[in-house]
C-alpha cells in the first residue's frame, strides 16, 4: 500500500476490532507501515492471524487474536495477550460493525396495500424483529463500548492515546430500509462526542470516522447483481455521490493517519469526519 504521507509510530500498539474486514485491514496494513504493532482482532481467529501472518511476511510486527466485541471475557482475554507480546494500547480502533437482514425493511417506502393483511415476500416496518434489531444495535453500540472499556484504561495511564470509532454516512442522514443501522452509527457517533469530553481530563483524544459508500463483503450483494451490474441502488447512491464512485479503503487511510497522530491532529478531539465523496454536502439539486 502507498500512503498519502508517513507518521511515526514506532513502538506504539495499535489494537484493531474487526481487523480483518475489507477497511479495518487496509488500516491494520497502513499502521503497520508507520512501525505500529498491530493486533489484528477479529471474532474469526483465523482470520485475524491469517492478516497478521501476511503483515508480518511483509516485514511488518502483528498478531491476531480472537475477540468477540460483544463478549467482555472474550476481549478481556484478547487484551491479556496483547499486553504479553505488545503491551499496553496505544491506538484503539473500534472497527468492528454491521447490519443484519432482520433489522432491515423489504421496501424503502410503507405503501397502503402493505397493510393489507401478512406478505411472506416482504418485510414492514410493523414486521421487523426486535431481536435483530437489538443484535445490529449492539454490534455497532455496544461493540465500540465494551473494547473501549477493556482498552482504554490501560490507555488513561498513559500519554497520547487515542481512539478511533467508525461511524457511518447513517449517521448523518439514515438509509431507506436500514432503520437499525443507521440508528446504532448515530449512536456511535453520539458517544464519540460524549467520550472525548469524558476522556479529556487523562488525555486520551477520541474521534470518528464516517466512511460514505465502500463495497464491501457485508454489502456487495445489494450493490451489485450476480453477473457483476449495478443494481439500482447502486444507481441511486452513486447519483447521490458527487464523486461518482465508490469509495476504495485507501480513501481512508489518510484521515486514519491524522487523526492517529499527536502532532497533526492533537487539538482535535470528539469530531465526526465524513470520508464520502460529497454525499453529506449534497442535497439532490
């Protein structure tokens, strides 16, 4: 990967939820090519020591661990073993997310037929499972609290720490038909604002990225047909986009860079930065 520009982070240990995503891994990648250790930790271990294995084939230092964000033992137990072969964090990057089909609506308006009586081929609002919505919800919310729980207080006895959650253009303006997602993104983005206030006082910065429109293994499907054509909602964000494309994960890695960096982004505390291709700052005319 070819970065934009190089900090240093020599001897720091960055530690990444959801490491081995499409995005969290090209993150995972470009701090690791500022000297950063990495700890890849992922829900699937073999996917996070598959990527810190590969990192570390290219000279790089990483490992992966196992880690369920949902799962306070489970991150307890990541965090021990980070601390044998790192230490302590420095970097946390809560990455890990998702949606899921059960908080998600069929159609992206309620038409008057649709109450007409129960519909097998499609989902209302009326017919959403709260379970699923409560699973999206906590996946998102309580997946960026409990790591930063168990992380960051190693990090308040330390200097220059810093956090970095991932929010989402849900945040700013929902998506038809993803009530859940969007809600849990806002959420995030809500509690980076009041964790950088809460946190300022043993000086750890937290911030947020929120990432427009990326392909990615969760979303591929409904951005694209199985012979590879758009599917019309793709049409429809692309129109919203005033870039005109998606955004690739080496879109990101040079807001990552500053925001992880003291010295180009140390007054910068409880923001929320759009990395969209103008879709936040266009109304449709």
């Amino acid at each position: 990967m070819k970065l934009p520009f190089t900090i240093d982070l020599t001897g720091k240990t960055v530690v990444v939820t959801g490491g081995a995503g499409v995005l969290c891994s090209g993150f995972c990648r470009a701090l690791a090519q500022c000297g950063a250790k990495i700890a890849v930790t992922d829900r699937t271990a073999d996917k996070a020591r598959e990527l810190a294995a590969e990192l570390r084939s290219e000279g790089y230092i990483a490992e992966g661990f196992e880690a369920n964000v949902l799962d306070k033992a489970s991150l307890e137990a990541a965090r021990k073993g980070i601390e044998e072969k790192f230490g302590t964090c420095d970097i946390l990057i809560n990455g890990a997310g998702g949606n899921n089909p059960r908080g998600t609506t069929t159609k992206e308006y309620l038409f008057p037929e649709d109450l007409d009586g129960v519909k097998d081929d499609i989902t209302t609002f009326f017919d959403l499972d709260p379970a699923g919505v409560e699973f999206v919800f906590n996946l998102n919310f309580l997946g960026t609290l409990l790591p930063t729980q168990v992380f960051a207080r190693d990090m308040a006895k330390k200097t220059g720490c810093s956090i970095i959650n991932i929010s989402s253009m849900n945040a700013f303006r929902p998506l038809t038909k993803i009530p859940a997602y969007s809600g849990a993104k806002a959420a995030v983005s809500n509690f980076t604002q009041w964790l950088a206030v809460h946190f300022s006082k043993v000086g750890i910065r937290v911030n947020a990225i929120a990432p427009g429109f990326f392909v990615t293994a969760q979303n591929k499907d409904l951005l694209f047909n199985k012979d590879g054509t758009p599917t019309p909602r793709t049409g429809k964000i692309l129109a919203a986009t005033p870039m005109d494309r998606f955004g690739t994960p080496d879109d990101l890695t040079g807001t990552l860079l500053w925001l992880c960096d003291n010295g180009a982004s140390g007054f910068v505390n409880g923001v929320v930065v759009p990395v969209d291709g103008g879709f936040a700052a266009y109304s449709g005319v």
